[in-house]
C-alpha cells in the first residue's frame, strides 16, 4: 500500500508540474465576464450541519454565513480588530449591562427592516435547548442561559430574561458576569439578525437561506454546489467587488488543487499536505499562508492524582523545554504551522493580547535544562508518557511520533514517550470530554472570535466547558475574573496575559504551534486574503 | 417460470433483512459517538446530546432502532442525516442519477469493447494479436484504479488538453467518458478474458464444424452459433458486475470530483451516519439481487435447454 500511495503522489506531482506550464496560462473555466460583474468560482466542502447561523461550527457552512449575513460587529478582515456594523453603539456603565442600538436602514434581501426584534428572536431562538443549535453556549453570557438551556435535564424557560426590546433600533443585554469585552464577541456569525421567514417557513429557509450579507443565495444543490450573486440594494458599505461566487464541493482537496491548477477554479482554500512542496512552483505568490486563530497543544489529565502535584509540575515544564517545535513544524509541516511562544495566536495583534514570547524559557527547546527538570519532578509519572490522538483525520500520527521522538532524545529513553492512537474522531473527543484519557493527548484550539479571552477562560477557568483535563488554579480564575471587570480595554489585555503568565509556571497545557490558514488563487483573481477565521473575504475579492 | 420467479423474490427477503440488520449493527459497533462528534473540539452540553439524539430516535436501544428502522422503511422514509438533517431518501435520490449514468456508460463499454476484444482475440488462439490482448488486460487487471484514473487524468486532461480534468456541477455526457473509461477498465479485462477463453474453446465444437459444414455464412456461424454459447459465463460476470457499477466508485468517483453514490457512501462513513450507509446498502442488496435473477433468466433465452420450473 505504501507504494501504491507513491505512484499516486508521483503521478499528481508530474501532472501538477506540467500542468503549470501547459494551462496556467488559461484564462479560467469561472462563467461570467471579468471585472466588477466577474464570477468567482470556488472550492467548498459539504457543510457538516444545516445553514442556520448558530448551528454552524466549521468554515465550510461559514463560508456561506459571512456572504449572506452582517451583524452587529465585524471584524476587519485583515486585522481582525471588531468595528461596528449594524450597531450605532453598544454601551455600558458596569460592563455587565449593555445597551445595543442600531443603524437605521438596514434590511434584509427579501425587503424586510433588521430590527432590535430580528436580534433579539435570533438570540433566544440559538440558545433555545429544543432548537439543538450547536453554538448555543455563545450565549452562555446572557442572564437567563441556563434557564433555557441547562446543562442537564429540561428547559425551564424559552427566551433569555436578560435580553430586552426597547424600541424598533434599540435593546438592551444583561450578563450573569461582567464583561467589559462582550461587544467584541458579537461578530461571530452566531449573533446575526434573523428575518421572520426563518421561523414562519423554516424548511424553505433553509433549502434557500435569506440574510443581510453583500450576497444573495441563487441556487443551492445541498451536497454539490452554491451560487451566491452580489446583492445591488446592499446597505452596507463593505458591497461585493465582484459579481458573485459559485461555491463547488470536493471530496478531496487533491481534486480541488488540480481544478486550480488546471484553469477550472479560482480559489482553493485548503491546500493539499502532498501538495506544499510544488506549491511555489505552481502558483507563485498567487499562494497564501496566514495565521489563522488556531493554537494545537498537549492537554494533560489534572483528574488524575498523578499529574496533579508540583513534581509533575516540573515533569511538564520539563516536557515543554523537549520538544523541538522548530523542526517539526519545518519539517512535517512546512512551515504551515508556527512554533507557539504563548496560549493566544498571533492573529489577536499585539493590541489584543497576543504576545510573541510570553511563554520565555519553558516553551524553548532546550535538552539539558529539560532533562533536569523532568528528572528533579521525580521523572514522567507512571514512567511513560502516552499522548492520544484521533488516527482518521487530520494525520495527527506525524507530529505525534515527532514529538514523541524529540522527548525520547532528551531523556535517552526509546520508551519515554508514545503515540496513544485512538480510532475515530468521534471516540476520541467522547473519551476526552469524559476524562477517561490517562495519559497526555492532543488537543487544540480554534478561536469563537478575535479576543484573549477566548483563548483562556473557556479553557483553563476552573470547570470551564472546555477545560477538559480539569485543571484549577485559584491565582488564574481571580485574574481572569479581574480582566472581565476591567473596563479599559488595554488594562484587561494586560490582566489576561498576568493570567498567562501563571500558564507558564504551571503548564497546565504545553503550547506547541499556531496554525496557518492556507489558500492558492488562479490569475483571474485578485485581492484574495483570509480572515481571522481562514475564511476568505469573498466580498473583497476583485476579478480580472 | 412464474412460479420461478416468485421464489427468487420471496428468497430475496431474508437475504435483504439479514444485510441490512448486518450492516445496522456495524455501523452501530463502531467507536464513538456522532452526534458528540458534530460539536468538533468543543465543549456540548450534556443535555443537548440528549435532545438530539431523541429527536433523531438515537437514544433507544439498537433492536428497537432497527424495527424503527424497517417499519419507516417499508414505508419508504429513509431516515434522517445526523448533522445535516436532510432526509436520506433525498439525499440518496440526488446522487443516484450521476451513478446511474457512469454505470450506464461504463457498461456499454465493457460490453462492446470487451466482447469485440475477446472474439478478436479468441478466433484465433495462441496468435500473435491473441498474446498482446493478454497482455493489455493483464495490465489493466494489474494495476489500481487510482493509478489508471490519474494516469489517464494527466495524460488526457493536462498533457493533451482535450478534457477537463474533473467533471464541472452538472456533467454532461462528454464529460463522464473519461471517468467511465477508467471505472470500465477492470470489467473489460475480466470480460475480454473470459470472452477470448469460452469463444476459442467453442470454436472447435462440433456443431461448429456442422454449422461451417452446412455453408452457412461466416457472419451467422460466429454471431448466432458461436456468441449464443460463448456468452453464458460473460453474461454471469455482467450481471454481477452492473451491481458493483450501480454501487458507485468510490475510488474514481473522489478522483473525478463526480458526487454519486461512491463518494456519498465515503463521505457518511467518515461521519458515522448510520442511517445513509445502511440506506444506500439496503438499495444496493436490492440492485444485486434483481440483476442476478435478470442474469438467471436469460440463460434461458441464451440457451433453450435450460428450463426453470
């Protein structure tokens, strides 16, 4: 078999080479005219859940979400910074509770006003339990979350009691917790505004969604294809430079680079791993590799008495010093990844929290020092080291063997470390949310929306929903819960990284790469970026 | 011959319940929870999972799952997808028509290239054009679709740009040669083969000579006399082998970008749903079951002596 995965790649490389010479030079297979009225076409994967913006939790479905909707907050798609959209401004005096007011003059594409209402039904309708919406903990700020949506047992209410309607451009938000960042988070694709077609004819709206964005929808064949064209009576002032974009799924992101390189597609936005080392030669700079809001780490289990002393403390500092990051991600990843000095991303800007570094000494791969530290904690607990991963997507295998080797190296020891596959996806994230991993396992982390925050307190608060290796420490939860009060928004980036910092002495998880977004574009087209979501921004896209 | 086939169908319903529960209980062994799987690395209420899982009948114990199951199907509801909620039947439906298609051409030309090979071939044993065909289908039997399938992509698409490389939202005619060629490259081998082996075996029957004896036209003796009795293990490998068309390619499905039945079923295995996989399970075991008492009963047509009673 492993032969046979080598023609495979041989024969993709010959015929990708070649093809670079032979038809790069076509003029696209995208229909429609250049210029302003130009159609970009597109690669796409099948969304995972239907189109409903707070049941959408992947890119794909997203895609589609950020062309047809806007909402109160926007984040600008190349630094990531939230800027008002819709909302006139959202105000507060306690950083608890927030008055929201509107622009006047927005509607949606089928005529109807955007409302304090359309907001205010869209929130109660994502955090509704029956509604099943899989982004409904983006509301878990809200006074009233766990009334109708507990997290066992039934719901006891069906709107949240902290969401209020004023007037038609006007409502007003309690939290159950200051918050002074909140409005920052509005952006997320989860609080859009919703017509009234979406709750009257659901089946049809969903079958054709309907929303507010620069795009309308043309056509949707679920499972194949999109057509999205620019909507001309648009309010806002980001419109589409171009005249639409036909949205094509693949299964294989290989066919998708040989319809980009064959002059048949515009854009792909997930460049093939087998691909990365022919990727200059084909496209040139027409190829993008950003950061993209992602950090991978290795998660350890605090539920496990084991890890939970101030040797094993030593032991994962120690562990943290023996990787060698740089390498890795040159060499298994080519530099599609980047080696992590802190807990956030780079793509927050150092305005937002991310500070290259913070991390210091204990995230440099160091082998002496490393050593020391592991054998002064009194060595890996129960003497090897197993770190879990999914073996089906993702081929987590690679780094996992390389990082497993990095740490043997420094400890002498073939046996110090080893990849603990798990088969599914599926089974993996079920035992991990469980607690019934022992050892280490992967873990990773894609940001709701641009803040630190985002990147600390669902994941390291003391039972926060996603601090699955349950860890706690009283120092961190008091900052975190000090930078939330902060109203000045440069003071609470500080507090938020003085919580980092006790990250570094603790190493609750050891940070290991952010990871970049990828795409490559035909000569058809220009002006291609990603946002901080690696979603490209459609609606900037210019055709030739 | 009624009564014939009124046993085969009725043989039919054990075979279809067994591979149904069969392939019910597998999708249901394997590790992992779907619905949990949805929610990617983050953190899903445990109350949610539930409400999901009793919407879609997920929650009660596997037997009940199944009769759930077979009574919804008996009256020709499918079912749900997991995550993206849509009816399976629809689903199923708008991937059929493009599997259909490359069947159809796939088949078409297995039969006239294969047979016209295999007679060619079979006339005269032992020949010089009789080793080269064993030649050219060795290589085809040999070599993996996927190898053929980017072979000829590069060749035909990239290097003389006489086709797309992958086939465009909705493909026409033209545009499903090429994938069909590659889908039809094994059966053709098989069925060359076997055509060349039954084809120069017959030719040295007796009612060969007789029929040659008698001074019947060339054309008549090889068309009627010789095919009739040649075909019989050729129609047995085409009756089996338009099942396996119909069942989509999962292989040269993914390396033309065509969203039929092959990459449909792939795409449910990786996200675990249950309900897809066994759907377009159950209307293959349908599809193999009725082609192979298609083949069944033109035996009979091929050949007069044999009666079904």
């Amino acid at each position: 078999m492993r032969g046979a995965t080598q023609v495979r790649w041989a024969a993709c490389a010959v015929a990708v080479a070649l093809a670079a010479t032979a038809c790069g030079g076509g003029d696209g297979g995208g229909s429609g005219g250049g210029g302003a009225d130009g159609i970009v076409s597109s690669s796409w994967g099948d969304p995972q859940n239907p189109l409903e913006p707070a049941n959408t939790n992947e890119v794909q479905g997203g895609k589609v979400l950020d062309m047809v909707f806007r909402g109160l907050i926007r984040y600008d798609p190349k630094t990531g910074e939230a800027k008002n959209m819709i909302a006139e401004s959202i105000d507060t005096k306690d950083s608890q509770n927030f008055t929201v007011k509107l622009k006047d003059g927005w509607t949606f594409s089928n005529g109807e006003k955007v409302t304090a209402k359309s907001f205010v039904d869209a929130w109660n309708y994502g955090a509704a339990l029956k509604n099943n919406q899989k982004n409904a903990y983006f509301f878990q700020y809200i006074e009233g979350y766990d009334k109708v949506h507990p997290e066992s047992g039934s719901a006891s209410a069906e709107t949240l009691s902290g969401l209020k309607v004023v007037d038609d451009l006007t409502f007003t938000a309690k939290l159950t917790q200051k918050f002074s960042l909140w409005p920052d988070t509005l952006g997320y694709s989860a609080f859009v505004p919703l017509p009234k077609a979406f709750y009257d004819d659901h089946d049809a709206w969903l079958s054709k969604p309907v929303g507010n964005g620069p795009y309308t929808i043309d056509s949707y064949a679920k499972g194949s294809s999109m057509k999205l064209r620019k909507w001309d009576d648009y309010p806002g002032d980001d419109k589409a430079k171009n005249g639409g974009v036909d949205l094509k799924v693949f299964t294989d992101n290989n066919t998708a680079y040989s319809d980009l390189t064959s002059g048949n597609l515009d854009l792909v936005d997930d460049v093939p791993a087998s691909q990365l080392r022919n990727v200059e030669a084909d496209l040139g700079d027409r190829y993008i590799n950003t950061p993209a809001g992602i950090i991978q780490t290795l998660a350890f289990p605090f539920y496990d008495k084991e890890w939970d002393t101030d040797d094993a403390r030593k032991v994962r500092q120690g562990l943290s010093m023996a990787i060698n990051r740089a390498q890795i991600t040159d060499q298994i990843f080519q530099k599609t990844r980047t080696p992590a000095s802190d807990w956030t991303s780079p793509v927050l800007g150092d305005d937002g929290g991310f500070k290259k570094g913070l991390c210091g000494k204990e995230c440099t791969y160091d082998k002496a020092a490393a050593k020391k530290l592991i054998d002064e904690g009194g060595g890996i607990p129960g003497g090897q080291l197993k770190i879990s991963y999914n073996a089906d997507t993702g081929s987590h295998k690679e780094w996992v063997d390389a990082v497993c080797n990095s740490i043997n190296n420094v400890m002498g020891n073939n046996k110090a470390c080893v990849g603990g596959p798990v088969g599914t996806f599926a089974d993996f994230r079920a035992q991990v949310s469980t607690q019934k991993l022992s050892g280490a396992w992967r873990a990773g982390w894609q940001m709701d929306y641009p803040l630190i925050q985002n990147f600390l307190q669902p994941l390291y608060y003391t039972n926060a929903p996603s601090n699955d290796g349950k860890w706690s420490d009283k120092k961190f939860d008091d900052l975190i819960d000090k930078a939330n009060a902060e109203s000045d928004k440069a003071k609470a980036v500080t507090t938020f990284q003085d919580a980092e910092k006790v990250l570094v002495e603790q190493m609750p998880v050891i940070p290991l790469w952010y990871q970049n977004g990828s795409a490559g574009y035909s000569d058809r087209v220009d002006n291609v970026a990603l946002n901080p979501f690696s979603v490209p921004v459609y609606s900037e896209i210019t055709v030739k | 011959m009624g009564r014939y086939v009124a046993r085969r169908l009725l043989q039919m319903i054990p075979v279809f319940l067994g591979s149904t529960l069969l392939v019910f209980l597998m999708m249901y062994a394997l590790p992992g929870d779907p619905v949990r799987a949805l929610a990617g690395e983050q953190h899903v209420d445990a109350s949610q999972i539930a409400a999901m899982k009793a919407s879609l009948g997920l929650d009660k114990p596997i037997w009940l799952q199944y009769l759930n199951y077979l009574g919804n199907l008996f009256q020709g509801d499918f079912g749900q997808q997991i995550g993206t909620q849509r009816p399976v039947a629809e689903v199923i439906s708008e991937a059929y028509p493009i599997t259909v298609r490359l069947a159809i051409f796939a088949f078409v030309f297995t039969v006239v290239a294969g047979i016209s090979l295999g007679i060619i071939a079979g006339l005269k044993a032992e020949s010089i054009r009789d080793r080269g065909l064993l030649g050219l289908t060795l290589v085809l039997i040999s070599m993996p679709s996927f190898v053929l399938g980017f072979l000829v992509q590069y060749f035909v698409a990239f290097e003389l740009g006489i086709a797309k490389p992958n086939v465009s939202l909705e493909p026409t005619n033209g545009e499903l040669i090429m994938p069909a060629i590659v889908l039809a490259s094994l059966s053709l081998a098989y069925v060359a083969r076997l055509t060349r082996t039954s084809v120069a075996e017959n030719i040295r029957a007796d009612y060969m000579r007789t029929a040659v004896a008698k001074g019947l036209p060339r054309r008549r003796v090889i068309g009627v006399h010789l095919m009739r009795n040649s075909l019989i293990p050729v129609v047995t490998f085409l009756g089996t082998d338009i099942g396996a068309l119909m069942g989509g390619a999962i292989v040269t499905e993914g390396i033309f970008n065509i969203k039929g039945v092959g990459s449909l079923v792939f795409e449910a295995l990786k996200k675990r749903e249950g309900a897809t996989v066994v759907g377009v399970v159950t209307l293959l075991v349908v599809v193999y079951l009725v082609c192979s008492l298609l083949v069944d009963l033109l035996y009979a047509v091929l050949d007069p002596r044999i009666r079904y009673a």
